[in-house]
C-alpha cells in the first residue's frame, strides 16, 4: 500500500527535475543510494563472480558451450556448395601445399624417413591450436550482439571456439590415421596415447584462447596482427622440418627454447603416438611432463585471466 | 525512503560511454594514422558516445514503469546496464537476482536454422537440454513461424525481419524472470502475434517483481505501466505518474514535429 505515497514523492521530484530542465537535475546523494542497496541486499548487476562460482556457472552452460561449438562450425560451410565435406578436404588440401614446397621443392625431408605422415601430423596438429587461437580473436566482438542479449559466463565464447576447433581435430584425425596407415606405418598401442595427447592440447588451446579473446576484447587491431604470429610460431615448431636444422649451430640455449615450445611438444607426442619410424632421439626429452605442465599452466592462467575482466566484455 | 516497498533495482548515478570505432573522421589514410601515432593522439575513427548521463532512480517490487523518449535517447542502453549487459562508466545499477532482457534485438545465429536457434537460446539462458525439449514446441507456435509452412527449420537469414524478431520474442519469454525489461517487444510481429505477446507479458509482470518497459506506443505504457520515467539524450526529465508524464511527453514530441 505504500504505492500512493511513493508516486507522490516520485512527483515531486520530477516536477523539480521538470522545472529545472534536461541536464539540471542535482545529482542524488549517491552514498544514500548504495546505502539502500546495501541495506536490502541488492547486488550490482552483472557483477564478476568469484572464480570457483564463476567456474561452476560454466560448467553448467556445458551443452550450450558444445551445441554453440558444432553449430558453429556447422555453419561455417552451409554456403558451399560441398557443404561439410570441407572440414575433411581443407586439412588435406593444406598439407598437399605444404608437401608441395616443403617436400617436392625445397627437399627439407632430408633426415626424415616418412616425410607425408611427418609433414601431415605438423600440419593438422599445429592448425588445431593455430584456428583455435584466430577464432579466440573473434570469440568476443564477432558475438556482441549475443553478449549484449543474453546473459552467461562469457568464457563460453572462447571455449566454444576451442571445442569447435577440437571437433574439427577429431574430423582430421581420421583423415590423418588413414595418410599414416598408408605411408606404412604400423598400427601399435602407442596409439592410444592419441587421447590423453589431444586433450592435453585442447586444454592448453583453450587457456591460449581464453587470453587471446580477452586481449583482443580491448584491442581490436590484435586480429590483424595474430595471423603473423602465428606464422612465425609455425615456422618455429618443426611442422615441415626437424628443428635440428637450427639448433644444430646454435647456443644450448636456443636449442632449450626450441624444444620447451609448447606447439613442438604437441606434435612430436602425435608423431611418437603415431608413427613408429620417429626416433626417440628426433624429438625433444620429458614430452609428456612438458605437455602437462603447459596444460595446466596455460590452461589454468588463461582461465583467471579472462575471469578478471567479466565485466568488461560487451563495453563498446 | 523506508515506509516503500522492498527496492528491486536502483540505479545509482550511471554514466554509460560507448567506444565506437571506425566513426571515420575526416582524414583517415595510413599516413594520417602514423602521425596519429607517432604524435600520441587518439585515433579520429574512435569516438566516445555518452549515452546515458547520470540516470539515478529506485524501482520497488510489483512495480511497472514505462521508460519513454525520443529515439536515440538511451532507454535502450539504459535497459542493457540495468541487465548487466552493458557495463556503466561511472555509476552502479544493484538488483536484485539477475534481470533479464526481453529484447526484439537478442542476436542469434543467421546461418543456423530457427530450430538451432531456439535451442541456442534456451541453453544459453541456462536450461538443461531436458527443459529445451520440453519447451521447445511450445516456443515454436507461439513465433507462429509454422504457420505457413515449415520455416523452422530454414537458417535465420532467410526469414523476414518480423519472423526473425517474432522467434528471438519467443525465445526469451519461454523463461520465467525476477526482473524482466522488456525493450520494445511488443511492437514486433503482426496484430494476432501482438495480442499473444502481450497476453505473455502480462503473465511474466505476474511472476516477476519489478517490469520496465520501453515502448514508442503510448498506448502500451499506459496499459501497463502506473510509473514512467522519460529520458531525453540521456537524461531523466520527468519521472512519476504514467499519466502526467506521458501527456508532459506527448506534448514535448508534439511541439517538436
């Protein structure tokens, strides 16, 4: 019943703003305002929660992280005429260039015994996180609209990208045991190291990715410049070549730096996972303890560095 | 101020400041923007558009206030801070539980079909796949996208811009809101759409605790609404009555034109 008396005071103080005109009215007391907050609990709106709330309100837009995902890569081919196939042709067409100069024209397969599935597994592997990471960049203002409609933790954007990006791994997996059963290589149980290889990436991509959105959240001139990066870490993980070929000469401590990046520690775990005539000694030492500590480090860090910024996602 | 009702929302002193990038100034080449750079000055493409002007007000529970004003006044923007979406400069909104937004503008995915679309939406809003089926049906006929024909499952971009907005309506009101905002939702669609949606509404302002609505339709607010608050470019002008106000407005936008 209070209702009629507040209207009245409501009155009052609209016919004072009124009278005073537009940009004249005094600013309220704002310590009473917060006061009156305080006093019934209201709490500020789309304010960040805490960081295990936070992860617990992921977890539960799970089946809308993995829905967005295929959808969205579902949506990336409905123009083309060919439709789905692309995810399969895409990674193929890729690694036919790559043989094409790295193997046929410039012959860096010296010191390789099965140079297609070498180049293959460097390809699809380091496309995974390179796609994962160029849609993080997209992961927030491509979806601003939907940011500005809709309420849910915001890391399920960058996430998403990343399963999306997974999904499409999986795709080219089969793609990619076919091109390595057919170069020869023999079917063993070290292929079952597969899984535990790739989720260790995925998790690592989607620490990356979670960084990459947030910093390009803020700057948008980051999309233009992460291809170029992302060029030069390629050409820095042994994708078409051993890394040999440089540390060779070099300092030890290139040669450390060359074998603690985290993108050729993924790929020489698929290719020990995958093919049998990878020596132990063409790969880098401690693969495995190096691959999770970049998981969880990465995965983890990236996690509470995009937490720290909820609420500033979605400001124009 | 204790003898109100319980306050649901308050809006304490909100400045809203939108970045808006590539608002190209009058100079825009790769020369002018290296000198931009090398002289430390902010780029012409980046202008700063100050929306909403230190909006301070108290909603109570079981109110319903019409928000009214010229457009590009910032009862849209307004709206989205209210909601979380869009946060203030200055300022502080505090609510209670979580607001939700009734928008003709919630973006969904064009290249995916309506049927994708709902279920995006539904899952995003925070129901479990059970409760998207569940719903499901029920928000396809009330878009009434069915009804000549099988639209649903065609990808959003083919559809018109009413049957785009009228599925988005159907969406967000298939859930059930504390705080519900509803931003010119009522004008979508055709006269039987109309009807069914402000049936809806009327059913969710009995739900929720407090309901804004933002409608150009005077009409609308009068029915609804026993508060109004107008905004021009970004500052309360009036705030009180349905009646008085939206006479004291009626009057501004008719001078006007």
């Amino acid at each position: 019943m209070g209702e009629g008396v507040e209207l009245a005071v409501t009155d009052l103080s609209a016919s004072a703003r009124a009278a005073g005109g537009a940009g004249a009215a005094p600013p309220p007391d704002t310590t009473d305002l917060s006061e009156l907050a305080r006093r019934y609990g209201l709490g500020v709106s789309g304010a960040r929660p805490g960081l295990i709330e936070y992860a617990r309100q992921v977890w539960g837009r799970r089946h809308f992280i993995v829905t967005f995902a295929s959808s969205k890569l579902a949506a990336q081919y409905t123009t083309a005429r060919l439709g789905q196939l692309w995810q399969v042709v895409t990674p193929l067409v890729n690694a036919a260039v790559y043989f094409l100069i790295f193997g046929v024209l410039l012959g860096t397969h010296r010191g390789i015994q099965n140079y297609i599935a070498y180049l293959c597994v460097g390809v699809f592997i380091f496309n995974f996180t390179q796609q994962a990471v160029q849609s993080g960049t997209r992961s927030i203002p491509g979806n601003l609209t939907l940011i500005r409609a809709l309420h849910f933790p915001r890391a399920c954007l960058p996430v998403a990208a990343t399963i999306s990006q997974l999904q499409q791994l999986v795709l080219s997996m089969v793609v990619l045991s076919g091109i390595v059963l057919l170069t020869g290589e023999p079917l063993t149980w070290r292929w079952f190291l597969v899984i535990p290889a790739i989720l260790l990436q995925s998790m690592f991509n989607a620490g990356l990715v979670l960084i990459v959105a947030r910093l390009a959240a803020k700057t948008t001139d980051l999309s233009q410049l992460v291809p170029f990066v992302m060029r030069v870490w390629m050409y820095g993980s042994g994708v078409f070549y051993s890394t040999a070929i440089f540390s060779r000469h070099a300092p030890h401590a290139v040669s450390t730096l060359l074998n603690a990046n985290p993108a050729y520690v993924f790929i020489s775990l698929m290719r020990r996972s995958l093919m049998s005539s990878v020596p132990r000694d063409m790969v880098p030492g401690h693969l495995w303890l190096k691959a999770v500590l970049w998981a969880v480090v990465v995965g983890i860090g990236g996690f509470v560095f995009f937490w720290k910024a909820e609420e500033e996602y979605g400001r124009g | 101020m204790a003898d109100f009702d319980d306050p649901t929302v308050i809006v304490d002193d909100v400045h809203i400041v939108y970045r808006v990038y590539g608002a190209s100034g009058s100079r825009n080449s790769p020369a002018a923007a290296f000198s931009r750079i090398v002289r430390r000055r902010r780029p012409p493409s980046m202008r700063e558009v100050h929306a909403v002007r230190g909006v301070s007000f108290v909603a109570h529970k079981g109110e319903a206030i019409g928000i009214v004003g010229s457009n590009g006044s910032g009862k849209s923007t307004l709206l989205r801070a209210i909601a979380g979406l869009l946060p203030p400069h200055t300022g502080k909104v505090y609510t209670n539980g979580q607001p939700s937004l009734l928008g003709v503008n919630a973006a969904l995915m064009n290249d995916l079909t309506g049927e994708r679309n709902v279920v995006l939406g539904c899952l995003a809003m925070g129901m479990t796949p059970a409760q998207v089926k569940q719903n499901y049906q029920q928000i396809v006929d009330f878009s009434g996208i069915n009804e000549r024909g099988d639209f649903i499952s065609l990808p959003m971009r083919t559809y018109s811009s009413g049957m785009a907005a009228r599925l988005r309506f159907s969406i967000a009101a298939a859930k059930t809101h504390d705080v519900l905002l509803i931003d010119e939702a009522l004008a979508t669609g055709d006269a039987s759409f109309q009807r069914r949606s402000e049936e809806r509404v009327r059913e969710l302002r009995g739900q929720a605790g407090t309901v804004f609505v933002v409608s150009h339709q005077n009409k609308t607010i009068r029915d609804m609404c026993e508060r109004t608050i107008w905004l021009e470019s970004g500052v309360i002008r009036m705030d009180g009555d349905t009646e008085e106000v939206v006479a004291a407005y009626e009057e501004f936008s008719g001078r006007r034109s």
